[in-house]
C-alpha cells in the first residue's frame, strides 16, 4: 500500500497494538574510499523492532523518535553476517560512521545472529529508518504520494482480535479512505490477513503449491521404496514357514510371534531413518552453501531441527506399522503340521496375492513419478527456449546506480551517453544499449496505463504496465524484435515530444485491431496529462516471470524519462568472460568508485527464474530413475520368486507335454497385467494432479499426450525387462530333475 494510507490505517485502527511498515532495497554502503559494496535490507517504521520483541546484540535498535522527520536520523542497524564479514566482528562497531549512498550514516546496533528480518526468503543486511527514503533511493519520494503503492504493512494484534474482526475494522477504514480519495482508493478495496514471512499472499501460494509438489513427489518415493521393501518382507515370511511353525508347536503365541516381526521392520526403519536424517543433514549443509548467480540475498539455509527429527521419527514409525504389520499377520496363517514336514506354505498358484497388489501398486506409482519427471524435464526445456522479449545467448551485461554516487540526472545522462559511445567503439561489441532494469530482473517498474481520448478509469478497471527506459541500440543489443514503427532514436532528447514503444500485449489491450501508432496513452492518472505518442510496436516478452500470461509494457527514451539504475546490455561473438571484463573496464574507467551488480551474461542472470524449473527437473528427475528401478526391482523379485515357488507345478506341467511357450505365457501373462493395472491406476492418479503439478510446468500441458505415451512405453519397457529374466528361466527348467528333487 502506499505510505500515506499506511499511517491512516496505523493512526485509525483499533484491532492493532502495533501497525509497521517496510520495504525490502539494495544500497551501496562505503566502509573505506573504494571499498564499496551492495547490499540489501530493510527501509522501515521507527516502531518495526517494538513491534517484534527483537533485543539488539550491541547497542540498539532505532525507534519511533527515529523515524519522526524525513531525513534527520542517518542511523544504521546492521546484521550479524555483515558485522562479521566486514567489520571483522569489531566489538566497537557502535558509533561508526560509514556512508551510505554517499551520505554520512551512523551504526547505533547490530541485530542478534539468528534475526535476518521478517521475509523468510531473504537475509538483511541493514534496517535504516524509512524516513531516510530519500536518501536510500534517491530520487524518489513515495513517502508523500498516495499513489505510490510500494509499502509492506505488517501488525501484532491485540488479545482477543480475531482476524475476521481485524479485517473488518481495516476494511471500515479503507470505505473512508475511498469516499475521500475515489480517484485512488477503489471502494471494492478489502483486506486479508495473512501470516508474515512471504510477503503477504504473493510467495505463500507458489511456494506452498511447489512445496507440496516436492513432499508429495518425496511421499510416493518412500511409499514406493516401503512398498518393495513390504513385498520382500513378504516373501522372507513365506519362506520362514517352517521356523514360524515350530515356534508355534513349541508354545509360542500368535501375538509374540507378530511382535517379533513388527520388531524386525522396526529396525529396518530406524536405521532406515538414521541414515536418511544423516544423508538430509549433509545434504542441507551442502546446499546452504549454495548461492544462485544473482543479485539478491536469498536466504537458502536449510536447518534440520527437532520438528523435523521428529516428522523423521513418526514417518519411521508410520511404515512400520503400516508396511511391517502386513507380512507379519501374513505369516500367522501358517498351519503348523504342514509346516513342520516342511510342506511349502502356498503349493499352489494364486491368481492373486498380496504380493501381486503391492506390485501393482509399486508400477502405479512409478507411472506417477516417471510421468512426473518427463513432465517437468520438457518443461525445463521448453522454458529454456521460451520467447523472452530478448535473445539472452551472445549478450552481457553490467549494472550500477549513479544515484548513490551523486550524479544528478543530467550529469547521469551525461555519463550514460559517453559510456555508450566508449562501450560501442570496443573491438568485438556489434551493438551496445542501456536499459534501467533488464525484464525477469526483481526490480520492476510499473505504471497505470489508459488512452488519453477516454476517461481515467475507475479504481477496480485499472491496468499497470511494466515500464522501462531504455537507449537507442537497446533493442538490438538485447535482441528484441521491432514489429512495427521505429526504434528510439537519438532524436527522442528531453524538450521533444515525448514517444513510448509498446509491446504486442499492451496494442492489443488498449486498441484492439487497430493501428496503435500515432496514437497517445497516459501513464498516469493526471487527466491534464497529454499522454507519450506511440512510434513503435516490440514483440511481447516475459517480464516478472516464465509463467506469467502475456502483460502490457511500454519502453520510453531514457534522455525523455531518465533512469535509475543503470544496465549496459552489449551483443558480442566474444566469450562472455571476456566481454564482461571490457565492459566492467569501461564503466571504472570513468568513475572507478561506481558499485557493479548483475555482471555477466544474460544467460547466466536466468538463474532466478529458471530456478523452480531446474530443482523440479532435478529432484523428479531423480526420483523417476528411482522409481524405474525400484519397480523393476519388484516385478524381478516377484516373478524369480513365483518361478521359485512353481518349479514343482512347471516341472509336472512339463512333463505332461506342455511346450515352452506354454509355460513362457503363462508366467509372463502375470507380469502383463500387473503392469496394465498398474499403469492404468498411475495414469488416473498423475491426470487427477495435473492442477498442482502446472505450478512447476512453463508451456507444458500437465495433460500432454506426448509425454504420457513416452513415459507409458519406458515403463512397459522396463517391466518386459525386468520380467524377462526369471520368465525365461522357467522354460529352461528340467522336469525329470525336478521331479526328483521335490
């Protein structure tokens, strides 16, 4: 929301002891001449560390007097992990002064070593009171603005509040704030409560849906290891038939005999247990170590604690009593007479058995996993040719903000143009552009957008667009096709006209059919406003995400708008190593105190969004190989031990005259359908959760005929192999010298 509707909201609610605000921005903080480096933390209100309960480790935390007047208290908290990594941990760090985008900041406190601040993905660096703003993105000053919607609001409810009447208070005051402001505040406007941590709704419903993706994919592994385990467990009681029979005769009881069992599949899941928590620990450590190649402080560390030693402990438990109790009462039916003159325990074929179910179940839900894998592997690849709006392969690029430096913005146009020219006359570069932000990057702009010949439309009908200001050259650089009208041109300067290109998607959702060029939109709700002339038409790319459906975007001249950040965007046939050292020489050659980010190739910068991709390709990836064997293992194990179990019955068959082929089809015809039950229940079972599977999915129906029918023949294919071994055994038996031995 924006600022000023956060203090109405703050200043009129009676469901909360405590209203905060903040917003998450990267700085350039200068601890030395020339040592200067990015990081990323929070902007918020005086009361955000009242609000938490958080105590500082040294000095203290800042608070409401603070945060009183813009810019009159440059004070600094900083983190543990900063305090350590680049103050050396000094225990004398309160009192230092430091510069902070150029101005003078003083640290009053640093936070304890297990607070990074309240968004769960993230890791802060600093906290800086909010009233700094001006000072830490410079340039801007949203704090007066009540359009400017860029604030997080977070609260502590007070005893007895629940949140439907915490609700109700807030959307009572928002019914104000829209008969007061109708031009800003939709009267429609309601809020929801949510718990802190994923930044309100917007990462709870990815996240949770790709969690649930990876738990349930994890569920059907164990299931499916349980289930092979349960069926070896099966044929290990049969065979101990005689033992379990004169463990009866001798006086032991049913009941004993199922605890001794139950114990036995109880230690197998424990040490099971240990060594998956052991394996999970090393792995966690490992991955925490990981970082992806971009600029932002993602916070991966992955910490296995009790809860999660317990969820080991109870699902250890749960496949005992679930997988072991089923062989054991299995082998109480064995009669003890029969038993103990060694007489097999079943001598004779069933046409079906708890065994066939538990195989039948092992290749359904190898389906599921297999399907699932192939899924996501198509996806990743599919995604990895998407239509960006760009062509990232033979392109770099680097960023820095002038603004922390103190370039005003004609000294900032200045340096941009120079640069530019310096960049373009490099051996190697074939063309060379500056954008503010490039699309897929965390950092976005947005602006309402309308058609200057029509009214300001009313709260609920507004549409925003992606908005970036780019250089002439951007687009060949960064590959982006030009569909109709012109590009930028050096022409477009400040004191001319004022020009946008748009894309497809936003022709399309202001003009329909019609030729949008020549024509004006305003991006902004100023009805004064004459609006920027549309000169040219760009191919809709992605912008905040793969998935995302086709959204508006407009892309103005930066020597007309201006720009904040700065990214120089060179095509190259150079190795991207070598072209990014040029283009970082470039920029330090004219100001060498100047903070770089996003440096390398654009490829490289695809990491972040690509990133739920690549772990679902990876991690299902892994399991439908498991899942492939750990099936094949099954329908190996049940037909050598079938073909086991008959060799008697083959041996008579045989004997009587049956042809190989007899013998072949008949142990064969188990495996076949078996495996149709098995697959035709996976199939049901994956086409029922395609819905949560297209969270992981870019481009991919979940329902793709091509990947079901490519996923079905590998896992007959598997089955026939796995099967054939033991089938074909069982013609090569002899049946005078079975006859003889049994």
């Amino acid at each position: 929301m924006s600022y000023p509707n956060y203090v109405d909201l703050r200043d009129g609610n009676t469901a909360f002891s405590n209203l905060a605000a903040y917003r998450f921005v990267p700085l350039s903080i200068s601890i030395h001449t020339r040592d200067n480096m990015r990081v990323w933390g929070y902007e918020t209100t005086g009361n955000y560390f009242e609000m938490l309960g958080v105590q500082p480790l040294l000095g203290r935390f800042f608070g409401p007097a603070d945060d009183d007047k813009p810019g009159a208290h440059p004070v600094l908290v900083i983190s543990h992990r900063l305090w350590q990594s680049r103050f050396n941990a000094d225990p004398n760090i309160v009192g230092r002064a430091v510069k902070i985008n150029g101005f003078p900041f003083t640290i009053v406190g640093v936070a304890p070593p297990w607070f990074s601040g309240t968004e769960l993905i993230v890791a802060a660096d600093y906290w800086v009171p909010l009233s700094m703003e001006s000072q830490i993105e410079a340039g801007d000053d949203f704090l007066r603005y009540r359009t400017s919607q860029n604030i997080w609001t977070m609260g502590r409810l007070k005893p007895g509040v629940s949140h439907a009447q915490a609700e109700a208070n807030l959307d009572q005051i928002a019914k104000q704030l829209a008969g007061t402001y109708p031009d800003i505040v939709s009267p429609r406007a309601r809020f929801h409560l949510s718990r802190p941590g994923l930044i309100g709704q917007n990462l709870r419903g990815p996240i949770t849906r790709f969690g649930a993706i990876l738990m349930g994919v994890a569920g059907a592994a164990l299931l499916l290891a349980c289930i092979n385990l349960a069926g070896m467990l099966l044929a290990r009681a049969s065979d101990r038939h005689r033992e379990i029979g004169i463990r009866l005769a001798l006086g032991a009881s049913r009941f004993q005999l199922v605890r001794q069992l139950m114990t036995e599949s109880l230690l197998l899941a424990v040490c099971g247990a240990i060594l998956g928590y052991a394996i999970a620990a090393g792995a966690c450590r490992l991955f925490s170590f990981w970082r992806l190649a971009v600029d932002f402080p993602f916070n991966i560390a992955l910490r296995p604690d009790a809860l999660v030693l317990c969820f080991t402990a109870a699902v250890a438990l749960s496949t005992t009593l679930l997988f072991g109790l089923v062989p054991a009462l299995q082998a109480m039916r064995t009669d003890v007479l029969p038993s103990l003159k060694s007489e097999p325990a079943f001598n004779r074929f069933r046409p079906l058995s708890i065994r066939d179910l538990l195989v039948a179940a092992q290749i359904a839900l190898s389906v599921v996993l297999v399907i699932s894998s192939v899924l996501v592997v198509r996806s990743l690849q599919h995604a990895l040719n998407l239509n960006l709006g760009f062509k990232p392969a033979g392109a770099v690029s680097v960023s820095f903000d002038l603004r922390v430096k103190g370039y005003i913005e004609e000294n900032s146009r200045r340096f941009d143009t120079r640069l530019l020219a310096e960049v373009s006359s490099l051996p190697g570069i074939e063309s060379a552009g500056i954008i503010n932000s490039l699309p897929l990057n965390l950092i976005s702009d947005t602006e309402f957008i309308m058609r200057t010949d029509r009214p300001i439309p009313k709260p609920s009908e507004r549409r925003v667009a992606c908005t970036y200001n780019i250089s002439p050259g951007y687009l060949r650089a960064a590959g982006t096709r030009l569909l109709s009208g012109r590009d930028v041109t050096g022409r477009d300067s400040d004191g001319r006209p004022p020009v946008a290109l748009v894309n497809e998607a936003l022709a399309h959702f202001l003009f329909g059919n019609g030729n949008p060029l020549g024509r004006y939109i305003r991006l902004n709700l100023n009805p004064a406003d004459p609006g920027v002339e549309i000169v040219g038409v760009v191919e809709t790319g992605k912008y905040r995400s793969l998935s995302e459906a086709p959204s508006p975007a407009v892309f103005l001249p930066i020597a007309q708008s201006g720009t904040g950040f700065t990214t120089v965007v060179v095509r190259t046939p150079l190795e991207s190593g070598a072209a990014t050292k040029l283009l970082r020489k470039a920029v330090l050659d004219l100001n060498p105190e100047v903070t770089l980010f996003n440096v390398g190739a654009l490829k490289d910068q695809l990491a972040l969004p690509l990133f739920p991709a690549r772990i679902a390709a990876i991690v299902l990836g892994i399991f439908g190989l498991l899942a492939m064997v750990l099936a094949a293992t099954g329908l190996f194990a049940l037909m050598a031990y079938t073909v086991s179990r008959r060799t008697k019955e083959i041996g008579i068959r045989m004997a009587l005259g049956a042809r190989p082929i007899q013998v072949f089809s008949s142990v064969f015809r188990r495996t076949i359908v078996l495996c149709a039950v098995g697959v035709f229940i996976g199939t049901i079972i994956t086409l029922g959760a395609g819905g949560l599977l297209s969270a992981v999915l870019y481009g991919v129906s979940p329902r793709d005929p091509a990947t079901y029918a490519i996923s079905l023949l590998v896992m007959l294919l598997v089955a026939l192999l796995a099967s054939w071994n033991p089938a074909a055994r069982a013609i090569r038996i002899d049946p005078a010298r079975t006859l003889r031995e049994q």
